[in-house]
C-alpha cells in the first residue's frame, strides 16, 4: 500500500508558478491600461469644456474617439472584452461611441 503527500502540502511544480516574465509582462499590460484610462479622462473633459460645434468640436471629437479606441484594445490585450461599465463609467457621449461604429 502507497501513502502520497496530500496535494495540498505537496512542493508547488514550477509549471504552476508564474515565471518573472509573466509578471513584468502584466504589471506592463496594467501600467499601459492606466495610462490610457486618464488620456480618456482628458481627452473626454477637453470635449465636454469645449465648443458645441464647428471645427473645433470635430477636432475633440476625433481626439476622444482615437483615445477611447486605443482604451478598449487595451482593455481587450488584458482579456477584458466588454465594455458597458466603462462606457457608464467615464460617461463616454454617443457622439465618441459613433466614431468607433457602436450603434
């Protein structure tokens, strides 16, 4: 009869613990999300102080939109693939939504 170490007390294989790499490679990916997260900010406070119309809003618009879209792919590069919360969150308007082809 065979007695084994219960799993739980069991060494850890190093295919179960993350390799440095790993960690330097998601602290990246989290440090690039944030930093994304505040150009939104400030891209979508530019607008909302901006003009109503003409050149000039079309301009913010544009800004904002290219912001939020480099936001969401680096949200999806982190394995988060829906959006409506932040979308809720930073009150992104329908006219930012629209440049990226939401309906």
């Amino acid at each position: 009869m065979a007695v084994r170490v219960p799993q739980a007390l069991a060494p850890k294989s190093d295919a179960d613990s993350p390799l440095a790499i790993d960690v330097d490679i998601l602290a990246e990916k989290a440090t690039a999300l944030g930093r994304a997260g505040e150009k939104v900010e400030k891209r979508l406070a530019l607008l909302s102080e901006g003009a109503d119309d003409g050149p000039e809003r079309e301009r913010l618009l544009k800004a904002a939109a290219e912001a939020v879209h480099a936001y969401f792919i680096q949200r999806e590069l982190c394995g988060m693939r829906r959006h409506e919360a932040v979308i809720r969150e930073y009150a992104i308007p329908r006219a930012v939504l629209v440049r990226l082809g939401a309906r």
